[in-house]
C-alpha cells in the first residue's frame, strides 16, 4: 500500500484501528495464532485459582488421598502449559513487533524524502529523526507491553473474575465497589500523561537537532571555542526534558497506583461483607481459598493493565506526531498526462519566468537559451538567481509564470523521475556518505562493469590518487567524505555524473573551493564530462567560464545580458563590472 493511500488517524484513540488497517492486517496469522497462545497463558490464571477448591476441600481438609495425584498433576499441567503459551506468544509478537515497526519507519522516511524542499527548509534534519526513530519507538513501546502480557491480563482477569463469581457473585460485587471511584482520575492521568508525551518528543526532536549540527560542525565549534556554550544549551534542554518525563513517569506510576487503592477498598470490603459467612462455615475452605486466590492473583494483572494504560498515552502522542508527517502532501507531483522526456541532448529554454519565496521575488521574468551540447555559464552577483534557476529546472521548485522547457516540453510536463534522470550535478559542496568510496560512486548500481569503471575513475582523475588510499576503492570516505580533501571529493562526484550519464550537466560553483593544483585538475575532469552534453554552468568566478559557448549574466532576477566572454567585455555593463572587480589588482 502507498502512503498516499494510508488512512488517517482520527484521533489517538483509532490507534489501533490504524495500526490494524495499514500494517497489521498482513500478519493475521500471526497476532491470530498469538492470540491463541496469550489466551491459554490468561486462562492458566482462572485454572490455578479454581483448583484451590478441590485441593483444599478434597485433599488438604479432606484427606482423600486418592484426589492428591490427580490434583498435583493438574496443577503442574497448568505451570506447563503456562510456560509454553508464555514463551511461544512472546516470539511471536516480537515478530510482528520488528515487522510493524520497520514498515513504519520505512514509510516515513519514503514519505519525508518526497516532500518539497520548503518542507526541509524549515524542518531540521535532527528533528526528523527523532520523529522516524523516537516517535516510532514510542510507538513500539505499546508492542513491548503487549508482548509482556497485556493480552494474558485481560485473559486473565476474566477467567479470575469467573471463578470469583462462580463462588459468590455478591462478594465478587463487593470486591468492586471502588471501580467507579477509579474512572474520573484515571482519565484526567491519560490525558495528563499524554500531553506531557508529546511535549517530551518535542523536546527529544530538539535535542537531536542540537546534536546533529554541533557534530556536523565541530570544526567551527572548535575555532569559534563554542564548546562551553553547546554545552550549557544541551544541558538546558536535557533538563526540561528530564523534568517533562518525570512528571509523564508520576502520571503513568499513578494509574496503577489507584489500581492499587481501588482493590484494598475492595479487599476490606469483602472481608467484612463476607467475614461472618466464612466464621459461620457457610462457605468452606475451598470456596474461600478458590476466592481470594482469584482476588489476589487478579490485583496484579489489573496493575500492568493500569501501567499499559500510560504507556497507550505516550503512544498516542507519538501517533499524532506521525499522524501529522504523514499528512503533509507534497506540492511537486507528477502530472496527471505526464509527456515523455526528450531523447538526446536537450535544448533548455526560460521563458518570462517569475518565482517568488514567500513574499521575496526571485525570478523577475528570466529568460535565456542553452543551446544542445554547449556549455552556458550563469554569472551574476549573489542573490541573482543562479541557484533558483537549478532549482526550477529540477523541479526542487516550482514557477508562478513563464516557462521552463527542455526541446519545448516543459519541465512540469515529465514525471520528476522522467525529469532528474536527465540531470547530474557537481556542486561546491559535493555530498559523500560515509561509506566506501565504490559505493559513493556507484550509489546503488549493479550493472556497471569494471572497464566502464575503470573509464569513469580515469576520467575524473580519481585514479591518480587511489593507489594512495588503504584499502583502494573498498576505502571508507568518512562521515561527509571527511577522510577526503575537497579536490578528491570533487573528483568522485564528476565520477559518479559520469558513470550516471545524463544528458544535461549542472555545475554549480564545483571548483571555487579548492586550491590552484587541484582546480586543474577538477577543471580537466569537468571538460571531460561536458562533452557532448548540454552543460549549465554556475560560477563567481569569471576566470572559470571564459571558455564557456554563451555566458548569461544576471541581477537581481534578470537576464540582464548574455553572449560571449570578449562579446559581453566588448560591451560593458554588468559582466564588465564583475570581471574589473575581480581582476583589478591584475
């Protein structure tokens, strides 16, 4: 089933009819056979208690000497057959648990990847995974009660509660008389604990952020000597988060702890209620033995009962947290007539295009053409609208006017798959996985063979420094690429765009950061990968594009010239400017 297609949650107590429609209903046979094993090891309660009867009536106060083999062996049989159910039922939710959990977090992660880039502009990476990790976590919590008798308990209680009332239903009456008192307080604990909860995984989702970027960006935490000041926020926030929880653990300790008081008014009123009838001999040692058996053995599953109460709550917070990720939709979809992406290399054209974020025009009616094949290098001062232009050609965003074509068809034409097939990017800040560096080049292909390899790695000159590396191409690159120096990342992006073979080449500013020896050879490795391919070329530095077929100059949202680097100094105006600013001391 698609995410798209997944139910919405009511409220957090469809929860588990949720659950039940979206994952559990593929593993019937599963929580079916489960069930059975939870109800065999529930029943064992009401069997040990109903057989205080005829061991103290028959055997004890009795004397039968025959009925002793009988009843010792029934009551080892019920030990046994609750060791086995308990044991099997455990398996098996563990299971179903591992199972549910893992196709919960799968759909998130599926989902929050195809969300829009405004969605992960404003939602920091730490805080989703807390919302993939933590918040599924908690949800698994409800699984781990489950697995630990919830079901037994409720099995349990109504086979104790049989035998009670097989003895004396008045008594068994008694015995609740303090149920009524338990509900208002129980309800308000519920929602006292829930919302805490949720204000816990806030918190959490936080902390998590904090942790990400501070990691992220140890290197100017160091040179900056933030050190002192990271840790006084993450201990400010540890904190809040530590007394959250404690008053969350009072709210969900107190619900059994009601429990607790509910059953000891019941207990003293049976005694009293029932003292007399017992001192007179109107019951006999075995109803009464058979009775509070029952009444005892059952305070304890109504204790865990009262405990996965609380634990419902933090679920419930953590599903409404979910309920919401899940029901964010994204705005770039496919087309519902979608048209074919071109064939060869293609001619990409802007129209009259105009963006604007929020309330900020980017765009001011740009317009240009990137001819087949050539290479067409975007200048401009920051905040021009380079980037924005990558962005609407990939569809990471889309225009409120104008248009933007590849040979005539529009960008919003294709499906996105269709669209970003025909694309590779090299950026400034090439992005490497910690990983090996086969499969930060590879990214997931299975059919390349080792000579199309071995053409990519001496195309991108990444073989001039592999024999440098431990273990060759099985070498981790670290987290981030860190155990790389810039130009080397750089060459294994080019690799990977040459390997990923698309038509069209996006190139932005993939050699400002690095120094002169390595800039030579990145550049040598990008002359390589442009050939035959329409190449879009993003650069402050003007020295970089002085080869280029047409470089389009940009401000401030426009188009404001275009044409060759001699044609556009010839001319003067803005590219003229750039270029005397940035050669003046030539």
């Amino acid at each position: 089933m698609s995410i798209a297609s997944r139910d919405s949650i009511p409220d957090p107590r469809g929860l588990l009819g949720w659950l039940w429609r979206n994952y559990l209903r593929k593993r019937t046979g599963l929580l079916l056979l489960a069930m059975v094993f939870m109800a065999i090891e529930g029943s064992m309660f009401g069997m040990l208690s109903y057989m205080m009867k005829p061991m103290f009536d028959q055997v004890l106060v009795g004397g039968n000497a025959g009925a002793l083999v009988w009843v010792a062996g029934a009551i080892f049989g019920i030990f046994a057959f609750r060791a086995v159910a308990s044991v099997t039922q455990k398996v098996l939710l563990t299971r179903v648990s591992q199972l549910t959990t893992q196709d919960i977090r799968q759909d998130l992660l599926a989902h929050l990847m195809r969300l829009d880039g405004s969605f992960h502009q404003v939602h920091a990476p730490g805080h989703l995974m807390q919302r993939i990790e933590g918040d599924v976590g908690a949800v698994n919590k409800v699984w781990q009660t489950l697995i630990t008798g919830a079901g037994r308990d409720v099995v349990a209680l109504f086979t104790l509660f049989g035998v009670a009332i097989s003895v004396d239903w008045r008594w068994t009456a008694a015995a609740l008389v303090g149920v009524p008192l338990l509900v208002a307080p129980a309800m308000i604990l519920q929602r006292f604990v829930r919302g805490n909860a949720r204000i816990s995984r806030d918190i959490s989702a936080g902390l998590s952020t904090r942790l990400n970027e501070v990691f992220h960006g140890i290197v100017p935490v160091k040179l900056n000597q933030l050190e002192r000041y990271q840790y006084k926020r993450y201990r400010t926030m540890t904190r809040d988060r530590n007394r959250i929880d404690l008053r969350s653990a009072f709210g969900q300790a107190a619900i059994p702890g009601l429990i607790d008081l509910m059953s000891g008014v019941g207990f003293v009123v049976v005694l009293i209620y029932g003292g007399s009838e017992i001192i007179s001999g109107e019951k006999t040692v075995g109803d009464t033995m058979a009775f509070f058996t029952a009444l005892g053995l059952a305070f304890e599953p109504l204790r865990r009962l009262g405990a996965f109460s609380g634990v419902w709550q933090v679920a419930a917070a953590s599903i409404e947290r979910i309920k919401e990720l899940l029901d964010i939709t994204p705005e770039l979809v496919d087309p519902a007539d979608p048209k074919p992406a071109p064939a060869g290399v293609p001619r990409i054209a802007l129209e009259d295009v105009r963006l604007d974020y929020g309330d900020t025009p980017v765009l001011r009616g740009a317009s240009f053409v990137a001819e087949a094949g050539q290479t067409t290098a975007l200048v401009g001062a920051s905040g021009a609208g380079k980037s924005t232009v990558f962005n609407v050609l990939t569809r990471l965003v889309d225009v409120q006017s104008g248009r933007v074509t590849l040979d005539g068809t529009g960008v919003a034409e294709m499906t996105l798959a269709d669209l970003r097939g025909l694309f590779s990017v090299v950026s400034q800040e090439s992005l490497l996985f910690d990983e090996t560096l086969e499969e930060n080049i590879l990214l997931g292909q299975t059919d390349v063979d080792p000579e199309r390899m071995q053409a990519a790695l001496d195309a991108a000159h990444v073989s001039d420094f592999l024999p440098r590396l431990p273990e060759g191409l099985k070498s981790p690159v670290g987290p981030r690429g860190s155990n790389l120096s810039g130009g080397q990342r750089q060459r294994v992006a080019i690799a990977r765009a040459i390997l990923r073979d698309t038509p069209v080449l996006l190139l932005d500013e993939a050699t400002s950061a690095l120094d002169a020896q390595s800039e030579a050879v990145v550049q040598s490795a990008l002359d390589t990968l442009s050939e035959g391919r329409t190449t879009l070329v993003i650069a402050h530095r003007l020295a970089t594009v002085r080869r280029a077929h047409k470089i389009v100059v940009m401000d401030n949202g426009r188009v404001v010239d275009e044409g060759t680097h001699d044609e556009l100094l010839a001319r003067g105006g803005v590219y003229a400017d750039l270029h005397r600013l940035q050669f003046s001391e030539d």
